[in-house]
C-alpha cells in the first residue's frame, strides 16, 4: 500500500485495483487515503473475506468506484474497460 501511494505521487495512474483484506493494512482506510491522494483515480476493491458484501458497500461509501467479490474476478477486465472508458 505505501508502494501504491509513493507511485501516485510521481505518475498518473488510472486505475487500482485493492484487496480489502490485506496483511499489515486496512483496506477500507487505503481507498480513504488513496482517494485523496488521486481522487480522479478509478478504484475497484476486491474481497473473498467472510463479510465481503459489507466492507465491499463501506468502500463504496469511502470512495471505490466499483466491487466485486473475489468469486466475481472473472468479470474485472470488462468491470476495468467501463470504468476507464467513462
């Protein structure tokens, strides 16, 4: 995650993808962070974690512009080309 924010400083980037569940960080607090950081940045968060529907809607409300659950990660390049297209 402090990789991801260090390389938003220095390059535009378009899109992240984001675990919500990730070791040593709080995923719903990075898309905070990295929403501020870029805030034109499309975020998609990701999760397979047992309350996946529930801190997939929080993340929303942080600043994700999409989710899925990680049983759904077929469809993150179409979910990624409408996004970015938009």
């Amino acid at each position: 995650m402090k990789q991801g924010l260090l390389r938003l400083r220095s390059q535009t980037v378009h899109g992240i993808v984001l675990d919500i569940v990730m070791p040593d960080r709080d995923g719903l607090q990075g898309v905070e962070d990295l929403k501020k950081a870029a805030p034109k940045t499309k975020i998609v968060t990701v999760s397979g974690a047992r309350d996946a529907e529930e801190f997939l809607t929080v993340s929303g409300y942080l600043g994700a512009d999409a989710s899925l659950l990680k049983s759904q990660v077929a469809s993150l390049s179409t979910l990624l080309d409408l996004l970015l297209d938009s």
